[in-house]
C-alpha cells in the first residue's frame, strides 16, 4: 500500500529557504544553497540500512523517484530470499560471502588466494561489507573507486581490487549464490609503469644472500625465478614429477594463460637435479610443505623481502615479481627476439613483451651501432 504524505509534498518543498529540509517516510527534501532541490533516502531495508543521494530537481528528480528507488530496493530483497540457495536462511552479504568465497577457493585449488583475502578484507569489505551480495551496484562501484582515489591508491592497486570483488562475483553465479551479476566494474586506466629488474651485480648479492639466509626455500626460489621468468605461484606449485631434465623443461598445468612447458637452462637443469635427488621417497612437491593446506609452499614474501635487504635493496621496490621482470629484461637485452621472449614468459601477448624492450636502451644502441657497421663502407666513404 503507498505511504500518504503530509509533510513532503510539492506545496512545502516550494516554501523551503536554502538550507532547510523536509525528511518523512525515509525520504528527505532539502533546499540547497542555489535553490534547487536534493532527495536522498535512508531506510532500513532487510536489516540493512540504505542511505543513498537520488538527485536533484534540475535532474528531474522528484518525490516519487525516491519512493520508486525504496520499493525497487525491498522487491530485490523479497526476490533474494525466495532465490536464496536450500538451506540458506538470511540474505548473504559481501563480508560473509568473502568468508565462504576463499574458503572454497582453498578446495577448488584457485590462484593468488592471500592476495585476494588481502584486498577483500583490508578495501572492499570496510566500505561495501554489508552489501547484499546481490545488490551491489555499479554506482557502489563507482562510489568505491572514489574512495579509494581519496586515500591516494594508485589506479593499479584500486584494479587489482576491483578485479577480486570481479572474481568474488563471478564464482557466486558459478556457484548459484546470485543469479546474475549485479554491476558493471570498469577498470580505471593505468599508466605504463617504469619496470624494475636487478643488474648483474644485484642478481650476484642477492643470490649469494639466499644462500645464506635461514629459509631452505627463498634460495632455489630465487634462481628458479631469475633463470626462468616464471611467475611465483608458478614455481611454488612445481611438481617434481613435472620436471623434464631430459628436455629441459618444466611442464606448468596451470599457468596464467593456460598449460604451458618451460624451457630451462642448462645450469637450472643441474640445480634441480640436486634437489630431485635429495628429495624424501614420495614427495610430490619442489617446494613441499607439511603445514600447508595445498602440501607446498605458498608464501615466500617474509624470507625474500629478509633477503633483499640483507643485499643492501629496498624491499619496496624489488618484490617477488622482480625476478620475472629481471629475466625477461635481460632476455631482451642480451638480443633475443621477442616472439622468442614470448615463448619463454609465457606471455599472452607480443604487446606485453614490447614493454621490456625500452628498458634500458643499450642494447638498442648497439643494435644501430651493428647497422651503421654495415652501411659504412658504402655511405661513409
């Protein structure tokens, strides 16, 4: 049954001075500065509470809009309940989907999870946590983006946030939580950033510092990563039984841009041989580990952050990813082609192997000095 007003009608709005306001049935008038008129709503809605800026008259905003956007409201809510799964009692929001959402990620054997718990938990959460999973919206979204630009995240962080609440959803209709996707998520664009890789000098002392250090894991981790390109996870989960000595490659099943075999070195082939032969009858991981849910290692960032700044590096600036971003650089400056690159990161694209050949243009310029080589006894004399 529509709600009667007595307050909020069209008569009183029109008396109101600038900075007075008229609130009855969860919506409220008020008189702006310049005259013109601004509705927003606050309602309690299935436990929840909405609070929400509808617009303003010059907007064409009116009373009813903000009743339509209450009612649109509650009709999700009575739809949620009845689509809710069996033996599902209360509509689930985001904070207690993400709960169920890494758990289940854990079994299914997913990617990145520490990552996207992380981001979850730390962003998302404190500003979209009582969110009916079902009724986020792409101006919640877009509310969030704000937000997080307010407290001077980079454009590429707020994506790798937005990119786990895209993840979040995407298994919910997987696993029949929502019916749909309920908001649009545009990217914010990201500008190229400078890539950071180790000198030769700086791969020596932090090589000679894994050695050392007390962690059995961060040193073979480390020259995986230098020698390989592969990415962390990537190495982390190698099965010994994946590791082909004979032909120098590493099969990786679930790589980034699907299955994938590795090329090696020759001198990773007798690193690894050491440690295959030093490996417990039965153990199926490189990196095995009894305390971990997956049997391996999952995180390594503690011992290498000790061991880059036992090398005298900031560990701010040369993360984990660095070792990738070392070997590819240094693929490309050493002359190799870049579908050849390609071929070895495992990149999706040429595109993202184009990045690494601006870094550091002295093989560029020795690639001109090879040119004008060839051409100088024909032009220059």
């Amino acid at each position: 049954m529509a709600k009667s007003f007595s307050k909020l009608t069209r008569p009183a709005t029109r008396k109101l001075l600038p900075g007075q306001s008229i609130i009855e049935h969860g919506i409220t008038y008020e008189k702006l500065l310049d005259n013109d008129g601004r509705y927003t709503v606050n309602v309690m809605v299935d436990g929840i509470r909405v609070h929400r800026v509808i617009g303003k008259d010059s907007e064409g905003v009116t009373r009813e809009t903000a009743e339509e956007f209450i009612e649109h409201r509650r009709t999700e809510a009575r739809t949620d309940r009845l689509n809710l799964p069996s033996g599902r009692k209360v509509v689930l929001t985001l904070k207690k989907s993400v709960e169920e959402y890494i758990s289940k990620l854990g079994e299914e054997g997913g990617k990145d999870i520490a990552a996207k718990k992380r981001r979850l938990d730390q962003h998302v959460i404190p500003i979209l946590g009582n969110r009916p999973l079902s009724q986020i919206t792409t101006f919640d979204v877009e509310r969030y983006k704000k937000h997080r630009k307010g407290q001077e995240a980079s454009n590429g962080t707020v994506n790798r946030e937005l990119a786990a609440l895209s993840h979040l959803l995407n298994k919910a209709m997987e696993w029949r939580w929502i019916p749909h996707k309920p908001c649009l998520i545009r990217l914010l664009k990201e500008e190229p950033s400078r890539i950071v890789y180790l000198t030769q000098e700086q791969v020596m002392r932090l090589i000679e510092e894994a050695k050392q250090d007390q962690n059995p894991h961060v040193y073979p981790f480390i020259v995986i990563g230098l020698e390989t390109a592969m990415r962390r996870m990537e190495i982390l989960s190698i099965r010994i039984r994946d590791i082909d000595l004979g032909r120098r490659i590493i099969h990786i099943p679930k790589a980034k841009s699907g299955s994938r075999e590795q090329p090696i070195t020759k001198h990773l082939v007798e690193f690894l041989k050491g440690y295959i032969e030093a490996a417990s009858p039965g153990q199926e991981w490189l990196f095995s580990s009894i305390g971990s849910c997956t049997g391996h290692t999952i995180n390594i960032e503690k011992p290498f952050r000790r061991v880059v700044q036992a090398s005298g590096l900031d560990p701010k600036v040369i993360v984990r990813h660095t070792l990738r971003h070392t070997a590819i650089t240094h693929l490309v400056q050493a002359g190799v082609d870049l579908p050849t690159v390609k071929r070895i990161s495992g990149h999706k694209t040429l595109a993202m192997v184009e990045r690494y050949s601006h870094q550091n243009g002295a093989h560029i310029q020795a690639a001109m000095d090879k040119l004008e080589k060839r051409y100088s006894s024909s032009i220059h004399h």
